[in-house]
C-alpha cells in the first residue's frame, strides 16, 4: 500500500517570498506523483504531475516540483508568491498499473501582504 | 464543457435518515472516485470504480454504499446517516491509461448530519 507525508500542515510566507512545500511518499512499486490545489469552498485542480522523464516537472501559476526517487519526496517550490496563492495544496500519489489514488493530509499556504 | 458534476451542493440530515449523492462526468472516463474531506485528514477514499461495472472499496467505506450506473454515472449511497459522516464529499473522474491520468474532481457537496 502506498502512503503521503505531507510534512507542514501550514506555510506561512510572506508575498514575493520564495517557499517549499514538502511531500514525501512510500510505494512498494513504481508510481505517478501529482500536486493539486485547493481554493476556498471549490474542487481541487491539479497543479501539476510527474509521470517519468525529467525529474523537474513545471506547473501552473509558477509552480514546480522536483521528483527525488532516491528520498521519495515530490516538493512543491515557487520562486515568488503572490496573495492568490493563498490555498491548500495537496500531494497525491498512484501506483502504477492501479486505479488507486492516495492523497496527503494537506498544506495550507498562507501569503502575508 | 462541464466536467465532472455533483448535486446536491449542500445537504442536512438528521441521524438515520438515507440519501444518495449523485456524480455525472462528461469526458468519457473510464475510473470514477468518491472521496470525504475533513478538517486535518486530507482526502480519504471511500469506493472507486475502475471501470463501468466494477466497484472496490477504498480506505473508509463503512457506512457507504456506491453504484456505477454507467459510464457517466457514480452515485454515493448512505443509507442511515450518522454524525461522523458530516464530511465535504468529492466525486472525481480519471481517463485510459495505466494509473498515468489525472482526477478530474466536482465542486462537493458538504453534508451535516445533525
């Protein structure tokens, strides 16, 4: 079975500030790694995912994530937030070859004017 | 283009009254997905569907029961509510492929069960 750590439940930084969000997971086999965002009272929409190929993979809105086999993590980074940043972000993983998706219990960012 | 579809979008109910939550997606997809959201849990599986006429639980499934109606369809049954389901509930849809797609979520329905 696989699982998510999502290492910081809150992220506060102030705008124009870089940040990481971290995510670490466990998986007996080979997976797909996605990051999704959640604004207040809406679905969530993915930010962005790795599939294979390049370990840096680039989103939406700034956003990319590093793939670290050897550490299993997948950290979020922006160079520089902005106030609309401000939601919760999730760190999902799926086995390959499964239907299956597990999900991280969340990061909430908090971009301070 | 609508995508994947949730009604109602707000619902009470008092313990040990049923309701069904209904799911439509619109992109022909083949896997469907239930998940409930709480406060410091993240998203939690409750059933899934790989494909038209299959359904497999997933990590919280007591107290729920799931249909795959068709293609399109995947509805969330409980059928004697309790106060630990009051949850935000998200249906979520993905395409072909082995695992590589990702899930397209609905807006939610936020149910209080008083």
């Amino acid at each position: 079975a696989q699982s998510v750590t999502q290492l910081d439940s809150q992220v506060p930084v102030f705008e124009e500030a870089p940040v990481e969000l971290r995510c670490n997971y466990s998986s007996s086999v080979s997976v797909y790694l996605f990051w999704y965002v959640q604004y207040p009272n809406q679905g969530l929409q993915l930010l962005l995912k790795y599939l294979s190929g390049s370990t840096l993979v680039k989103g939406i809105n700034g956003f990319e994530a590093e793939f670290n086999k050897s550490q299993t993590s997948f950290h979020l980074r922006k160079p520089s937030v902005h106030i609309s940043d401000t939601a919760e972000y999730f760190c999902a993983v799926r086995p390959g070859g499964y239907q299956k998706v597990t999900f991280g219990i969340g990061t909430k960012l908090q971009v301070i004017p | 283009n609508a995508g994947v579809t949730q009604t109602p979008k707000f619902q009470v109910l008092k313990t040990g009254q049923s309701m069904t939550l209904q799911c439509a997606q619109d992109m022909n997809h083949n896997s469907m997905y239930w998940y409930r959201q709480d406060p410091g849990m993240g998203l939690r599986l409750i059933y899934y569907s790989a494909s038209e006429g299959t359904t497999d639980k997933g990590e919280v499934p007591n107290g729920y029961n799931v249909s795959r109606l068709n293609k399109r369809e995947f509805s969330l049954r409980l059928e004697s509510a309790a106060p630990s389901q009051t949850s935000v509930y998200f249906c979520a849809s993905s395409g072909q492929g082995a695992g590589n797609s990702p899930l397209h979520f609905g807006n939610g329905t936020r149910l209080t069960v008083t």
